[in-house]
C-alpha cells in the first residue's frame, strides 16, 4: 500500500506547512 502511506505522508507535509504559514502570518501581524 505505497500509494495510501504516500497520500497520508503528502496530506502531513500539508498540514505542517499550513501550521508553519500560519505561525509566520501571526508572526508578522503581531510584529
């Protein structure tokens, strides 16, 4: 099942990419 792990391992980068974007947003409003 390389295909599923390889879906949830992109879907996981997705999300910490989104955390990272959001923190940085923040960071940049709250300069």
């Amino acid at each position: 099942m390389p295909h599923t792990r390889s879906h949830f391992y992109l879907r996981d980068i997705d999300a910490t990419a989104w955390l990272e974007f959001a923190a940085l947003r923040h960071y940049l409003l709250t300069r």
